[in-house]
C-alpha cells in the first residue's frame, strides 16, 4: 500500500462504504489491514470480503439503517476499537501469504485424490 494511502486511512476513525458496484473488496480489505473498523454494504466482490463482525458492521443500502450502523460505530469506542483488532486479524488472513498456502494445500488435495 502506498505511503500516501497508508497516511489517510491512519488520519481517519472509521471506513464507511456504501458502494453496491464494488467488483473485488480490496479497499475494505485495506482499510481492515489498517486498523479502520468498516461500515458498508455487502454486494458483488464485498459480499463475498465481509463477515459481520469481523472488522465491519455490514449495513442493508437503505440510508437511514446505513446511518444507524456509522452512528452507533462512533457512539461506541470499545466496539470500533474491537471491530479494528478484529479487522486487522481478518485482513491477515486475505494476504499473498495466507491465500498461496490456501491454494498450495488445495493443488496438494486434488494431486493426492488421483
């Protein structure tokens, strides 16, 4: 992650979006990384990135619920701050590392059953 972006998401309190076009969830994952807890909408690439819960409060499109879930994140410290450990654990297991021994251990299953 650039320096730069590092900076903006250390600067912020929380990750809030709302995009319902989103193809592959890689910011939320950024921001999880970053220790930003997470508000958005789970749909297309972020419905298959977010767990209720596991550095996010996933929020239905409607703006008055979406409002809700911001609001009470900033109401409740102890809950962003558990939302951010959370997240940061989260993110760890979507890195390069993670998800090549994922696929490792996958080619290794389908070799073995044949």
């Amino acid at each position: 992650m650039k320096t730069c972006l590092r900076r903006v998401y250390q600067a912020s309190d929380a990750f809030v979006f709302a995009s319902q076009t989103e193809t592959q969830g890689l910011v939320l994952l950024e921001a999880m990384a970053s220790g930003l807890p997470v508000v958005s909408t789970a749909s297309m690439g972020s419905l298959d990135v977010l767990i209720e819960g596991q550095g996010c409060l996933v929020s239905s499109p409607q703006p008055k619920a979406f409002d809700e879930r911001v609001i009470s994140l900033y109401l409740d410290r102890e809950k962003a701050a558990a939302l951010s450990e959370r997240g940061k654990r989260y993110a760890r297991a979507w890195g390069s590392d993670a998800k090549a021994r994922e696929m490792l251990s996958f080619y290794q299953t389908i070799l073995a059953s044949e």
